[in-house]
C-alpha cells in the first residue's frame, strides 16, 4: 500500500504559529481524505505547537526575529496519523498535576486523552520531537 508522503511545515516563532499549525493540520488531513480526525488532530497540534513556543525556545527566540525553530509534520499510515513537533530544547515536557481548578498547564492532558499514544524522542544536540498518534476510524 502506498501512502501519501509526509507533510512538514516550519513555524516561526510568535504569536500567530499555534492558528498556522492547526490550519496546517486541517487543510493536509482533508487533503488525505481523512476529516474524521481533524477536530482531535489539531487540538493536540495546538497544544504541542503551543508547549514548543512557550517552554522549548532559548530567552530572546520568542521575538519572532529568528528564523522557523519549530517545525510540524503529519504522516498518513492509513490506520493512523502520527503529529510530531520538533523544537530545539533537549528538555522533557512535563505533564502536570491533574488540578480541575489550574487554568493553565493541562495542555499534555489534552494530548493523553485525545490520541492513541504520546511521547517525545530526544535529539541529541538538536532538541526533541514530541508526538501523538491517532487512530484513524474505519482505517
């Protein structure tokens, strides 16, 4: 079986980049026929593109003067779509305490509960890919 080949798209740093992420995600996955997992897909990219830009980024990188230090891709394997960010910080993501009063922080929660697995893959020397999988419904 052949499937389609990988999508990437770099992101700079800013404000904007989580909305360009999502949208991003939205567009390639209808693009692949696969709508259907499109709400939880680019809820979890938000949240990953999202963490990349607030926690990952060297001080003075969040300006937006700098280049695309975090970049997105999306892989179709039929039965699954797999998101990974890459930014280039080595450090862990650390899913916080469940608080159902924090209004902040629960974003990895999100992340848990809306794909099939998660984790990261540290770089050595060039940052961590963070991940999620998705089931694709009647894959």
């Amino acid at each position: 079986m052949s499937w389609p080949a990988p999508a990437s798209c770099a992101l700079r740093a800013g404000a904007g980049s989580a909305s360009v992420a999502r949208r991003f995600a939205v567009q390639t996955l209808r693009e692949w026929g696969l709508p259907q997992v499109a709400d939880d897909v680019q809820l979890v990219v938000s949240e990953l593109v999202t963490n990349a830009l607030r926690h990952a980024l060297p001080d003075g990188m969040n300006s937006g003067a700098s280049g695309a230090p975090v970049q997105l891709r999306l892989v179709n394997q039929s039965v699954h779509v797999a998101c990974a960010v890459r930014d280039p910080s080595e450090r862990v993501p650390m899913m916080c305490p469940e608080d159902d009063f924090a209004e902040s922080g629960r974003g990895l929660l999100l992340v848990q509960e809306l794909s099939l697995t998660w984790g990261w893959t540290i770089l050595r020397g060039t940052g961590k890919v963070v991940w999620a999988i998705f089931t694709v419904p009647g894959g």
